[in-house]
C-alpha cells in the first residue's frame, strides 16, 4: 500500500504550534480544476516534532509551499460522540514565493526542509491526543 501526497498551494493563514512546541497545524489552499471551474479546497496538515516545527516562523499566510507527506485520520471521542478528522502528516516542505505585501526576506524562496529534518521517528509524545 501507498499513502503519499504532494500538494502545491498558499498557506490560508499562519501555521501555529501547540503550547509544547511538538506539533504545528496548518491550512493549505490548494486550486482544483474540475473540467468546468476552478474551486479551492483548504486541507488541512500537522507537522510533528520539535526539531521540524523550527520552519513554522517561515510558513505564513499567503506563502507558497510544496508539502510532501502522507494522509492521516485521526479519531476521539467528544462528549459521548465519536469524530474524526483527515490531515496530511507533512514530511517534506518546500518553500517557494511569499506574497508582494509580505516583509519576508527572498532568501528563503525555494528553501527546503530535508527529509533529514522531517523524518525523525514520531514518538507517543509527539501525539497531540
């Protein structure tokens, strides 16, 4: 079996950690053409790990990215209910251009976070539930 996914899009808005700095969450808009029209979907990612959520300073609303990783479900119980949720797990994030208002230095366009830097083994601590 093959759970991969690359995504190309613009973060909807800045990428924000957990309070243990371990986990960091994101909104990923991404264009889809159906034959038709052009709709955006907006998928939502984590990033686990504390050495690879040292790139969320850089992932801010309107940047563009390149997320490689797989697709994950996750599922809990609230008051009595069961709900779940499907995120991409990133691996991999290339950064590519920030949008003309934003003071970001051009020197980050095109940076990557290795595989070295995402591949870490996840532990039961980088678990957010």
């Amino acid at each position: 079996d093959i759970n991969s996914v690359i995504l190309t899009g613009r973060l909807a808005d800045d990428v924000t950690t957990n309070e243990t700095g371990k986990v960091a969450r994101g909104t990923l808009a991404v264009n889809r053409w159906n034959g038709e029209e052009e709709t955006t979907q907006f998928l939502d990612f984590k990033i686990l790990g504390e050495r690879q959520c040292k790139v969320v300073p850089y992932l801010t609303k309107g940047r563009s990215i390149t997320l490689v990783g797989e697709l994950n479900r996750e599922v809990w119980e609230k008051e009595g209910t069961k709900r779940s949720a499907v995120y991409v797990y990133a691996r991999n994030i290339v950064l590519g251009s920030t949008p003309a208002n934003n003071s970001s230095s051009s020197s980050t366009s095109g940076s990557a976070v290795t595989a070295e830097d995402i591949t870490k083994p996840i532990t039961v601590d980088d678990i957010p539930f």
